[in-house]
C-alpha cells in the first residue's frame, strides 16, 4: 500500500503526516509513506486546497487535516 500526503510542508500538513504515521502504527500493516511536497505535482493531481492524502494512488482527503480514526477507516476500506 502506498499512502501519500500532498501538501508543501505547512504545519497543518506535517500535522496530518503524523496522524497517517499513527494509522499505520495503530492498524500494524505495512505501508509506504510518502511526502509529496511538489506544487506541480500536487496541482497535476487536481488537488487545489492541501493538505490532501492518496492511498494508492486514489485522492481520499482534501484541504483538511483527517484525523487517527478516519485515517484507519480509509485505509482499511
């Protein structure tokens, strides 16, 4: 599984980073993590408010901070 948070390193990003560190840790599966800090990249996604997060390459959340239990939710769906 490949989870990605887009967004250019604001606090609110770096605060949903640890919140999809803590789902993981929580749920014991295994999972990359990866930090998309690109603008290009993040704007090619179609992603106009970050922070946003991707599982597998499909977008989940945008423009807002999700938290632990959400998180757990979307990656286990």
């Amino acid at each position: 599984m490949k989870v990605e948070v887009l967004g250019t390193g604001c606090a609110r990003c770096k605060r949903l980073a640890k919140n999809v560190e803590a789902a993981i840790k929580d749920l014991g599966i295994e999972a990359e993590l990866v930090k998309v800090d690109d603008i290009t990249e993040i704007m090619d996604r179609g992603v106009m408010l970050t922070p946003a997060l991707a599982v597998d390459g499909e977008l989940k959340v945008s423009g807002r901070v999700a938290d632990v239990k959400e998180i757990k939710e979307l990656l286990q769906g």
